[in-house]
C-alpha cells in the first residue's frame, strides 16, 4: 500500500495542531461550544474555568484555527470555527471504547 507523503513542514504543523488539543481544558471549551457561541462569562459558568485560564485557552485555540471570536459591544463571542474537530474526537472516542471492551473481555474471561 503507498504510503502518503508528507513535508516536514506539514508534519510540524499537524503536530502543533494536536499539541492544542492535548489539553483537557481546550476540548472541555471546544465541547461547550458544540451547541454554538458563547460569550466568556457563559463558558466560564459552564465549563467551570476561571476567567483568567479560560481566556489563555481561548487565545490558543483561536490562533490554532479551532474557534473564531466576533465581538458585541461589550460582549466577546466565540464559536467553533469548524466542527471538523470532532471527527477527530469522535475517532478517538470510538477507539477508546473499542480499547476499554476489549480489556473487561480479557478480565472477564480471567
């Protein structure tokens, strides 16, 4: 089977990319927000966050490309720029499960 071939370059950036992603926090944001935009103060309440952290987060994952941000007088909005990312997540998940019954299996049959 031919394998893809991929720049350094490109790999370094996928690596950046999952490196976003590896923090709970961020996919705790990134899941509020699967119902559609929040401002701070709600993602605050909802993902438990202070205001100062979720901030930081929120910086790091829109200079990444996961959300964008729109402002309203006052009020800053963020949304998920693509829901892409849970494909990613969902893969995960799935594989995960996949894992965790296969290992009650092994104990059960022990």
């Amino acid at each position: 089977m031919a394998r893809s071939m991929m720049s350094s370059d490109l790999l370094r950036l996928v690596a950046e990319r999952f490196k976003v992603l590896s923090e709970p926090a961020r996919l705790e944001i990134l899941n509020a927000l699967r119902d559609g935009e929040m401002t701070v103060s709600e993602l605050v309440d909802t993902t438990g966050l202070g205001q100062a952290n979720l901030s930081k987060h929120l910086q790091m994952l829109l200079a990444h490309g996961f959300v964008r941000r729109r402002k309203d007088g006052l009020f800053a909005y963020y949304d998920l720029a693509d829901r892409d990312v849970f494909k990613l997540c969902d893969l995960m998940c799935g594989r995960l499960a996949s894992e965790t019954n296969a290992r009650r299996k092994v104990v059960v049959t022990r």
